[in-house]
C-alpha cells in the first residue's frame, strides 16, 4: 500500500488507539447444550486435519499493532529501539497484567460458555455484522472466534497511521490506559473519556484499537487497505494514501486482513456509518446495500445505546431481522415486540431486571415475564457484558430464525 511505502521510512513507528461506542449469573449448573437445529447445507463440513499453516510474514501493520498493544516486536523492528524506553516498558508491563486479569475474568468464562451455547451458531456463522460498534473487535471475535468475515460499524471516524511525533509524545501510554480502562473493566466504551484522552495525543480514529485488539487477540496483521462503499453499496479501494473522508456519496473504511494463531485468515472491515433513517436517505443507504449483499448472517449487538428500539432507526433494524439467521444481543439490540413468535425460537441468558439510568425509559415488561417464566427458565451466563456489566445483572438474547436465510 502506498501510505506503508512512505511510512516505513520513518525512523519510529507505532499506532495508537480510539474509539468509542456509536452513541453512546453467575451460576454453579453446568452449561445446557445449545439444541438449535441447523440444516447441513450451513454447517460447515469436517475437513482432513490441514497442514499447520506457515508463519505469515512480518508486516509493518502487525509490528505497529504489537507495539500499541503492549507486546514485543521483532528483533529488526524499526519500533524495536522504542521498546527500549522507561515509559514504553512500563506500559507494557502494565498492559500485560490488565489482559491477563482481563483474559481470566471475561475471555476464558466465555470460550467456555459460547462452545456448548454457540456451538451450532458459531458452525453455521462466516459472516458476523456487527452495528454501533466502534472498533470493537475484541468481543465479537470472542464470542464468533471461527468466522471468516467482520463487518462492524460505528459513528467514529476510520483514523489514520499516527504522525511521528504522536508515537514519540509520552502522554500516548496514558491515554491508551485511560481509553482502555472501561472496556476492560466494564466490557464497554466510554465514549466521551475515551475522546478526550485520544484527542490529547492527536489520535483521529478507530484503526489504532482495531490492530491493538487484533494484537491481543492472538492475530497476526497480514495486511490493511483503505476502502469505502459506493452509493450502489459495492465495496471498492479508495484512491488515497488516507481514509477518504464521509461524504453523501462515500462511506469510508478500512480492511484489514488477519491470520489467527491456528493459521485461520479474516477479514475485518470497519466503516464510519451513521446508522439513522435519515443519515441512510442521504447515503443512498450504501451500508444497508453492502450488507445485504453479503449472504446470511449472524448479526451482534452490544452496549448499542438502544437505538434500535426508536423508530428512526428501522433501516437497519429490519435489514438484521430480515438477514440474519442468528441475533445475539443484550437488551440494548433490538426490542423484543420486534421479534415475531412465528418466525423465531428465542433463548433467554443471565438476569434481566432494568435498564441503568440513563437509559431507564427503554424497559421491557415484556422481557421481563419472559425471564420470569418457570416453564422455561433463563439459561445461566457466568459473565458480565453490556451496560449492566456484573456478572449476575446482565442478559443474552440469542434469536434462532425458524426458516433460515439461504442466500
């Protein structure tokens, strides 16, 4: 890519981070194995055990991703003399044992919990949507570790490759921990902190935390492009050595290609779409095009400021109801008088009990008796997510569509 050409020849490099959000029980019974039947057609055929794939080439993305996450970088890095310094090695001395806190408190509980509740879902899922995101991608590829595409959208812009004298400024460090600090601890955003930490360091999008995350998540940067959706919602490249800024006529994004530490590749694409019926009638709807062009989904939904329950959002809350084979979201998604009895089999998690108070006006009486209902009693969820971040307050909806999306 043209931008890496001129940036590698930088004596110092590494990226930083942003984002934010788009706007803002524990149990002791052992895991009820996931009964969703789902036809073969969409599950994907065992396969003779693969060669072990080779080790993928050391890209100038994945040494910038490694050194903004806290992790070593090759021994001929031009980031390398950078690891050498006070403030660098204390925070990676930091980082390391928040993700290793985090890893033992969220990650394993659940890798456990989705293996026997997702098994089917995650089988018969390549392709994962993931609206009012930001660049989020340390959730979803947790909860969808096997999917070949991610397609995730928030209001942040896509960023850009920090200028050499912000990868140099030692508020970086500080600003990366201030920033991380919530989504570690309460498995979500803030977005106004994380702004104006971000901003204090000159930082101008989401691409930094999307390689931090893919660094921390065992992934391996093979390759980045900038790209944007035309009106029609094709995805094309974008002819710039930047992120093409957001225009009536253009959705900007980035695409990254990653390789798992099981040799597995995938594609990351994250575009700065505003998702409201409006915004999308001045866009031509570009994003509800290109995502409906991408065959069926599973489509995720976290900490997404209940915008889905308002009206002028229905563009692409009838878009995820009418493509999707599989929803798992917390009660922040979509509302449940959205959801029709006849066309989908619905699966309660954890507790429900109310919206925080910020958000107290979108209740569900009707999730509520749902969770009440002694015939059917909510399956446990031995971990916290959303705004209701403790582990015995928050909930899961996984929705199964009875006659599954083909094409």
């Amino acid at each position: 890519m043209r931008f890496f050409a001129a940036w590698l020849l930088l004596p110092v490099c590494m990226v930083s981070l942003v984002a934010c959000s788009e706007h803002n029980s524990a149990s002791s019974e052992q895991p009820v194995t996931s009964t969703i039947s789902i036809p073969d057609t969409l599950i994907a055929k065992p396969q003779p055990t693969p060669e072990p794939a080779p080790a993928p080439a050391v890209t100038a993305e994945q040494e910038v991703a490694a050194y903004l996450a806290g992790l070593p970088v090759a021994a001929h890095s031009t980031l390398q003399p950078l690891t050498t310094q006070p403030a660098w090695q204390a925070y990676a001395q930091e980082a390391a044992k928040s993700w290793t806190t985090y890893h033992d408190t969220r990650t394993a509980k659940i890798e456990q919990w989705a293996a026997t509740e997702l098994d089917t879902v995650r089988a018969a899922s390549p392709t994962v949507f993931y609206p009012f995101s930001g660049p989020d991608f340390l959730n979803v590829t947790t909860m969808f570790p096997g999917s070949r595409t991610y397609v995730l959208m928030g209001l942040e812009p896509v960023g850009s490759v920090p200028r050499p004298a912000t990868l140099q400024n030692p508020k970086l460090f500080t600003a990366l921990k201030a920033s991380l600090w919530s989504v570690l601890s309460f498995s979500f955003f803030r977005t106004n902190d994380m702004a104006v930490e971000l901003k204090s360091v000159e930082l101008d999008g989401a691409l930094p935390l999307l390689l931090l995350f893919a660094a921390r998540t065992d992934h391996h940067v093979t390759g980045l492009r900038y790209v944007q959706l035309t009106p029609d919602g094709q995805l094309q490249a974008a002819d710039s050595t930047a992120a093409p800024k957001s225009t009536p006529k253009i959705i900007p994004g980035v695409e990254l290609k990653l390789q798992s530490k099981a040799g597995l590749e995938k594609t990351v694409l994250y575009f700065s779409a505003d998702l409201s019926d409006w915004k999308l009638g001045t866009t031509q709807q570009a994003p509800i095009k290109y995502v409906r062009s991408l065959g069926p989904l599973a489509t995720y939904v976290k900490s997404a400021t209940y915008l889905m329950h308002k009206l002028y959002f229905s563009k692409v809350r009838n878009l995820i109801l009418e493509r999707s084979n599989y929803i798992l979201q917390d009660d922040s998604g979509i509302a449940m008088k959205y959801f029709r009895p006849a066309e989908w089999q619905l699966t309660y998690y954890g507790t429900y009990k109310r919206p925080i108070n910020l958000f107290a006006k979108h209740y569900q009486p009707e999730l509520t008796a749902s969770y009440s209902d002694k015939t059917s009693p909510p399956r446990p969820l031995p971990f916290g997510t959303g705004y209701n971040w403790r582990q015995n307050d928050s909930n899961l909806l996984l929705a199964h569509r009875t006659k599954l999306v083909q094409e």
